[in-house]
C-alpha cells in the first residue's frame, strides 16, 4: 500500500518562491514523480492597495519565503525538493521534515474539501448546534465555498434569518 502524502513546508529564499516552484513543477513533470510529489504551492491572497488615490487589487505571498508541497516523504523526493535551486531547506528538525497536521492544513487554506450536503434550499432543517440549537427552519441559501446555509427561523412570532456553517443543521425527515 502507498504512503499517503502530506504537506511540508519547504523554506527558499526570499522572492523565490514562484521560481521554486515552477522548477520544481517542471522537475517532477520530467521525471514523472506525481505519484511522489503531488501538489506544490505558494499561498497567497488578493489584497486592496491604495497607492497614490489609485486602489488595485494585489497578489501578495502569505508566507514569503516559504512553499507548502503535498508529498510522500522518502529519500528521493526529498533529495529532488532539496535540490531545487532557491530551495534552502524543508521547516522542521534538520534531520527529518515535520508534516502539518491537519488542522494546520485546514487553517491555511491549501486543501479545499469538496462539501456535499444532504439538504437543498427549500428544505426543512434542524439546527443541531450553537445558540439556536433545536430551532427548525427553511434553507435559503447554502454556500458550500464558504461553508456556509442561511436559514429562515420562526422566532417570536417572525421570520429571522440567520447564517451557520454547513455541518451546524441537519435535514428533518
């Protein structure tokens, strides 16, 4: 049975991060590693500037100096990451690379799990957790990007909506 692969961060100098990991992209295509490498990539986010009375949207790097690459850690692929010109080494003790959790791969961002939900806007629901726990009411909305179902509730005597997350309602049968 295969390992499973995991992110590791992988540390190069500053300003390189995009030529790490396009190298580094190029390398696993030409020595058909896929299986061993899987995804590399360069956390970043679309940010407002103001500049001059000029607003633009940015691109700008969450962590410079730094690539997250999915991987199966072994010795080759660790030596091909290590070798990539920019690349200064993986975070982690200097013997062996430490993995992220999982948690810290949900905080980040860089894996988006697909959602599937067993309700659709029109449907009945109860709400299983949070302040309004045990109210029923109708989906409105369900944003699965965003993890995220509006529900219209009767509450005194009125409609009130009101935004949860995804797994915080569950379908009335």
């Amino acid at each position: 049975m295969p390992e499973e692969a995991k992110w590791y961060v992988v540390h190069t100098y500053s300003g390189y991060e995009n030529k790490v990991a396009s190298n580094l992209e190029k390398t696993v295509e030409n020595r058909q590693l896929r299986d061993l490498i899987q995804e590399i990539r360069v956390p970043t986010e679309k940010v407002t500037e103001i500049k001059d009375n000029k607003t633009r949207e940015v691109e700008r790097k969450i962590f410079p100096g730094y690539v997250i690459v999915k991987m199966v850690l072994n010795d080759d692929s660790w030596y091909v990451v290590r070798n990539i010109r920019g690349c200064t080494g993986f975070v982690g003790t200097t013997t062996k690379p430490v993995p992220l959790t999982d948690e810290e791969v949900a905080k980040l961002g860089v894996e988006t799990k697909k959602i599937e939900v067993s309700y659709s806007v029109g449907d009945s629901i109860r709400i299983i957790d949070g302040p309004l726990e045990d109210f029923v009411g109708v989906v409105d909305k369900i944003d699965t990007e965003a993890n995220c179902v509006r529900v219209t509730v009767s509450m005194f005597g009125r409609e009130t909506p009101a935004e949860l997350e995804l797994g915080q309602v569950e379908p009335v049968i």
